[in-house]
C-alpha cells in the first residue's frame, strides 16, 4: 500500500490494552513476536515504552525507546567515560508499507523527541543495535548512525551505532 499524504502519519504511545489488539507483520518473526508478546513484559517492567506509527487507523510501523549510556568514538569538550542517550531497541515497519521511508520518518521523530526532551534531562545521543547485515547497517548510516569502532563486526549479531542529535545544532 502507498502512503498518499504524509500529514496522515502519527506517532503515539501504546499502553498495553492498545497492544492487545494489534495486528502486526514487518516480515521479521522476532520484531513481530517483539511486539506481539514480549513487549508486554517489558512496559510492564519499565524497561521500554513502545511507540506506534499509525497511517488511517493501521499500525504501519512501530520503535521501542529506553535510556542508555554509551562510549563513543570521538571526545567532546568534556571527556566522561559515557555519554547520555536513548535508546532505540527495536524498529520496523509493516511489510505492506517498507520502501516508503517510514523508517526515516520514525527515527527524525525519535531524534526530535529527544532534542525536546534533552530541554529537560541530559541527553546527547541516540543508540542502537542494528542487526549485522547489510542492509540494515546500510539504512542507519542513512540516518547519520556511525558504528562504534571499538566493536568488532566478526560474528555479532547486532553492531551498536548511535546519533549525535547535538550535530546539526552545534
């Protein structure tokens, strides 16, 4: 299906009635079982929240995001041995709207999320774990995600990447 008007997408966040009655396939059984069933556990433990993009009442892609701290690549002015950020631990869109950009769409809204909300707390990066292929590495480094050097890519499942949502500002 082809998104007709961009305006039309929304992002909100789900809560676990909301959850229940999701219809959901990205094509990636673990991103689906993710959302479908483990994804309970985890907002009931605090240990993500899960946003959902919504185009005409249909879930068409969805991103949980949870603190983190990472060590990065290249020092800041002020050297700490981890730097604040959030954390993107999964990401997909459904099968029926991939190759649309919905992805993109997605992290420019996490990276604006977190600039607004760094008003409040500190937070200078956006991490993730990408899977280790092509592809996907491909699409974060689209995104402005550098890989972190010090992790080697031999036989990992996911690379951690991160964005500086400080860059374009500075």
């Amino acid at each position: 299906m082809k998104i007709s008007n961009v305006d039309n997408l929304k992002i909100v966040k789900t809560d676990l009635e909301q959850l229940k009655t999701i219809d959901f396939d990205c094509g990636d059984e673990d991103l689906n079982e993710f959302l479908l069933k483990d994804s309970f556990e985890n907002i009931k433990n605090n240990l993500c929240t899960i946003f959902l993009c919504i185009y005409e009442e249909d879930v068409i892609g969805f991103f949980s995001l949870s603190a983190d701290s990472i060590k990065i690549n290249d020092e800041l002015k002020i050297q700490y041995p981890q730097y604040p950020a959030i954390k993107i631990g999964r990401l997909a869109v459904s099968k029926e709207f991939q190759n649309q950009h919905i992805g993109s769409l997605m992290i420019d809204w996490v990276v604006g999320f977190c600039r607004n909300l760094g008003n409040e707390i500190g937070i200078r990066f956006v991490s993730v774990d990408a899977y280790n292929n092509a592809k996907t590495i491909n699409f974060y480094n689209h995104n402005q995600f550098v890989e972190l050097e010090s992790v080697k890519k031999k036989n990992r499942r996911n690379i951690p990447m991160y964005r500086d949502i400080c860059e374009r500002l500075n």
